[in-house]
C-alpha cells in the first residue's frame, strides 16, 4: 500500500471515529422525554394583573449539582441561573418553565428551559407599544431603559427565579 493510501485511510478512520463519538455524545445529551415548550404567544398578553407583556422565544440555562447539593437545590440553582440570564439579555423574566436532569456538562445537573417575556411600560396616552427595532420614542423614564425599541422596566439587584421586573422597578411573582 502506498504512503498516500494508508494517510487518506488513517484519516477516514480518525473522521469515522470522531462521527460516532459526537453522536453518542449528542445522545447522552439529549433527553427523549423532554417536552417540548409551548411556542411564545405573539402580540401584547396580559397577566392576572393587568400588566402588559409580550413573549420572546426560549431560553435556557444550566447548573451543575455540587457536594452536599439535593436534587430541589440543583433544580433551584438552574431556575435562579435561567431567571438571571433572562434578566442579563434584557428579558423580565421567564414563564412556563420546566427542568430535566443532566447538562452539557454535568450528568448530575439541572436544565431548565423557559420562555422570556418583556413587560411593557405604557406610553402616557395608556397605550402599549409593540416590540420594535429602534429608539424609544418618548426617551425612557425612571429606572427603564430602551430595548429593541421599548421602555423596559430594570430591577436591582435583579428578580429571583419565578419573579419578574414590571414597570415600577419592582419583583414581582408570575401568575
């Protein structure tokens, strides 16, 4: 055999090899049992409040159980991680959440997987606007900033897992 054969034949090996264990590892990954979220309800919803909002798409987020951790503790460290990437992305928070055990990662973790929402802050004339690509028009008040062209309420320190931020600058729980 010719030293360029048994190259492209090693190489086919390596890239065989390689194949079989990035779909094994997707497998362990992959939860078939997992339920699928519900698709983010389009235009203006509103809460048992009241209040405004509007959903965006899935999120998700990871935590990995520690020593001395219980099963709550790991669940509660990967609602807690979602609501603050929520947060981090310049979401309110989350709704209809649900969790499965192991994680990229970690096989002994949490994931859980949510879908953001924005609440909305009312322009003074009471209505709502729709979420948009530019500025903010009038100019945000209070403690809101402007994001993807809405005034959004922000929370400091930020809302603990199962609360949202709303127009006050307040925590809020989600019904």
């Amino acid at each position: 055999m010719m030293e360029s054969d048994r190259s492209f034949s090693n190489s086919k090996r390596l890239w065989r090899a390689a194949g079989i264990v990035l779909l094994l590892a997707s497998g362990a990954c992959s939860n078939p049992n997992q339920t699928a979220l519900r698709p983010p309800r389009q235009g203006a919803q509103r809460d048992g409040a009241g209040r405004t909002y509007f959903e965006f798409r899935e999120i998700s987020a990871s935590f990995c159980a520690q020593e001395g951790f219980d099963e709550a503790r790991v669940e509660r460290g990967a609602r807690d991680r979602l609501t603050a990437r929520a947060q981090e992305m310049g979401y309110s928070g989350v709704r209809e959440v649900a969790c499965t055990t192991g994680t990229p990662e970690c096989a002994t973790g949490k994931t859980c997987r949510g879908i953001s929402l924005r609440y909305a802050i009312p322009r003074a004339d009471g209505s709502t606007p729709d979420p948009q690509r530019g500025p903010c028009e009038p100019a945000c008040e209070g403690t809101a900033t402007c994001q993807d062209g809405q005034c959004v309420a922000q929370c400091s320190p930020p809302c603990s897992a199962g609360r949202v931020c709303v127009q006050d600058g307040t925590c809020v729980q989600i019904d």
